[in-house]
C-alpha cells in the first residue's frame, strides 16, 4: 500500500495510541493525518498542517501523544498541539549546528527531560519544555553527526546515540551522564534500534549490523550482513529475533533472522532509496518512506505469520573491540579474513530567511523567547 506525495515527505512518526500519523516534508510543512487501513487498501485524512520555513529532519510525538516535536534545518525545535495544531513553543537556536536526531525520552528520565535532539556536528542536548530555561543536558563526546538515537528502558533509562564517527554511545538518563563510548567501528554508525531481550543494533555505512549486549555497549558480540550493497540507514525491530532494515543507496527493506543469523530477502523498496522506517504502536505495520516521494505501508501480521521463530542453541561471545580504528586487521581476524563475510558468532526560530511560518502566514518567532547561555546547572 503506497502513498504518493507533491512534496518529499523525509520524517513519519505514528501516535502512541490513536491512528494518527505526523509527517514532516522537505518543503517545511508538517502534516497530521488520520490513518485507516485494511486487507485491501489504507487511507490518510488530512487533520492539519503547519509550515516551517525549511526543511523538517525529524517528527516525533510526545509521550503521551499530546504533542508533536518537530526540529529543522534551520536549527529549530518546536512542539505542536495534536489536537489543535497550534504551535506550543519553538526553541529558536536549539543547536549551534543544524540538528539531525530527535528522541522522546521516558518518564523515568531526571530532572524533566522530556526530549533530546543531536546535531551535524555531535552535539546532543536534552530538554524540558515546561521550564523556563528549557535546556537540562548538553553531551561532547562525539564527534560527528548524530544519525540516529533510540531509549532503551532496559534496567533503567538509557539513551543510546549512532554517529557519524563510528562510535555508539551510552547515556545514563537518570545519572543524566554518559555511560560508555564504544571504540571506532570500521564503518560510519547510520541506525541504531534496541530489544526488549537486551540487544542493540546497529547499522553501518558497509551493509553489516554490529550487535551488543545491553550494558556492555564497548563490547561489540558479533557483525551480521544484511544483503544491503552499502549502507544500513535505517533499522527497525519487528521482534526480538527479527530485523527490518533499508537504506537510501539501493533502495530495498530487507528482513534479518538474529540468532541462528539468516538473511530472509528484500520484502519492498523504493527506487530512489529509503529515508526511513518505522513501526506502529501495535507492531501491525511497517511504514517506509522514500525518496521517490512515497510512504509504504507493509501488513506486518501477514509477513511475520509466514516466519518460524527459530533459535540458536549457542549463544555468540562478546569481542572486545580494539583500541584503533579497525579498517583490515582485527575485523578481518572477526570476520575469518574476508571483510564481506557476516560472522556467526533561545524559544523560536531565527529573525532572517531560516525562520518557521506557520501554513496561515504567523511567523513562528511571534510567541516564543531566545534561548539564553547555558546555566551552569543545566549542562551536567
């Protein structure tokens, strides 16, 4: 089931408990639909729309679903009303650098965090919006991008961030430090999700998914091939033992067995590439957008229905990485020599041409305050 679209869409995010679908567009606009679907068809309904001036990275619903966070190119971070779509408040420079990531952080996060966004340049920052001086934490510990960031509650809370750099870092939320920064993979960090079991994945820009156990995040356990030519952009997880994964250079969502390892093939696609993948709330659906200016919709019950649940009898041991980055030597020892074998074991945005116009012409900048200097208590 596939929906075409005038604009790129580039972010979708699914409600915690109603079949809405927010979509941020490469045009700026934000758009909330109301979603339907069936054996044979889906629909979306238009809600309502808002516009940003430039171009929206990523769409995320709060916590309870009361409120949509969207960040831009033109270094925002803004809230909406799902109900009314009335803007709530913008953070006008949330970032030094255009921001890139956005994650919804748990109630058990400390100190009100309610959101954290990351950077093209490594930064990530934590937010509350409710305070007056919104900004709680602020994290230097990477160095590049920030492609992808995912919680975990696994024994806590915990914020796990994929960069650029090759390296997955680990936040304590409650602690509001970092854990542990993994050493340098062999390859950039492009995606990264987690399981209720105590696994993370990651995706890297060689078509492999590095895999760690929860808590032992500098310890990488094994490298899986995907059957992506190159890059693993995006990663989702359907259950425990079964991966979804796409990426933007050849265009396919592909399916991945974890523990025995198997790939299972190309189940869609898009012919221009993958921007993103997502699950609903119930885990029914897998939606998929692209950059032939589409979003997918796959029945996920049908899929799975038609997949074994299999296990392995040996459970793989962790490695410990090297101190260097590895671009032959320790990963070809992991891999049996051959580097292509999978191995088993201020508020508001800016005054200039960067601000936010919302769809009925009202600046963005109307409501909101500049974010001021970080507070020596707010950067922890």
């Amino acid at each position: 089931m596939e929906h075409k679209f005038d604009v790129p869409p580039v972010s979708v995010s699914c409600h915690p408990t109603e079949q809405l679908l927010a979509i941020g567009h490469l045009d700026g606009s934000v758009v909330l639909h109301q979603y339907s679907v069936n054996a044979e068809k889906s629909s979306l309904t238009e809600r309502w729309t808002k516009r940003h001036k430039r171009a929206v990275r990523r769409v995320k619903f709060s916590l309870d679903g009361s409120g949509l966070f969207s960040i831009t190119k033109n270094r925002a971070l803004c809230l909406w009303d799902v109900e009314t779509g009335k803007k709530i408040r913008c953070l006008r420079t949330a970032h030094d650098e255009p921001p890139y990531s956005l994650a919804v952080l748990p109630a058990t996060s400390t100190k009100g965090q309610q959101v954290a966004t990351a950077d093209e340049g490594g930064v990530i920052r934590t937010w509350d919006f409710r305070a007056s001086l919104p900004q709680i934490c602020e994290f230097h510990d990477q160095e590049e991008v920030i492609n992808e960031m995912v919680v975990s509650e696994v024994q806590g809370a915990w914020l796990l961030s994929a960069s650029a750099d090759g390296t997955l870092a680990a936040y304590n939320l409650r602690a509001r430090k970092l854990f542990v920064r993994s050493e340098p993979m062999h390859s950039d960090l492009l995606s990264v999700c987690t399981t209720p079991n105590g696994r993370t994945y990651v995706g890297g820009g060689d078509g492999y998914i590095e895999v760690f156990n929860h808590g032992e995040w500098g310890n990488l356990v094994e490298r899986i091939e995907t059957g992506h030519g190159d890059t693993v952009d995006c990663l989702v997880a359907i259950r425990p033992n079964l991966l979804a994964s796409a990426s933007t250079l050849d265009g396919s969502v592909r399916l991945t067995h974890i523990n025995p390892n198997k790939k299972l093939g190309k189940i869609a696609g898009h012919e221009d590439g993958v921007e993103q993948l997502t699950t609903s709330p119930d885990g029914s659906l897998l939606m998929s957008v692209g950059l032939d200016d589409s979003l997918q919709l796959l029945d996920l019950d049908a899929l799975t229905a038609r997949i074994p649940v299999q296990r392995a009898s040996v459970k793989s041991p962790a490695v410990r990485l090297s101190s260097q980055r590895a671009d032959g030597g320790f990963f070809a020892d992991l891999n049996g020599g051959d580097g292509d074998e999978s191995s088993n074991s201020g508020d508001d945005e800016d005054d200039n041409d960067d601000d936010a116009m919302d769809s009925d012409g009202d600046d963005d900048n109307d409501d909101g305050d500049q974010l001021m200097g970080d507070d020596s208590d707010d950067d922890d």
